[in-house]
C-alpha cells in the first residue's frame, strides 16, 4: 500500500507499507536509507526516532481493502480500519 506521511514540522514523505499489526507498521520511505518501524501511542503514530508522523493518505494498490490502524477508543489502543482508497488501472 503506497502512503504519505506527514511529518509535525510539515514535510511529507512518500512511502510504501511493507506490513502492519496491531499499533505496528513497518513502512520503507522515500529517501530513507532503511525501513522505519511506526508505533500507534493512543491517537497518533511515532517512528523509531521519536518523531510524530501522521497519516496524510493511503492508495491500496490490490484488490484487498483497507488497512488496519489504531486509535483511541475509551481509553484503549484498539485496532480498525481507517481508511480505504481506491485505485483505478
């Protein structure tokens, strides 16, 4: 699944989804020479360095749908899905 991430300081990344779990993704980025772990901390995601990253956009490029994603949710972390985009061939 293809993403951008949008960093607190404004920049945005492109970036691909290599695999996600509960409150857990793994995502390779443009410019980045390594892959980046993402933790969901109650409502917003951190990556492995600490920096606060958001989710601008998400275009599932498979015929699967969705993706899954925490959030806060009465206290808890839980997992859903929160998006879902389609792409055209």
């Amino acid at each position: 699944m293809h993403m951008i991430l949008l960093y607190s300081d404004g920049v945005r990344v492109e970036a691909v989804m290599l695999a996600a779990g509960r409150g857990r993704m793994r995502v390779a980025a443009r410019h980045h020479g390594d892959t980046m772990d993402l933790f969901c901390l109650g409502d917003h995601w951190i990556s492995d360095r600490g920096a606060r990253i958001e989710v601008e956009a998400l275009v599932n490029d498979s015929s699967e749908t969705g993706s899954v994603f925490c959030r806060q949710f009465d206290g808890q972390a839980q997992a859903e899905p929160r998006y879902a985009a389609a792409a055209g061939d």
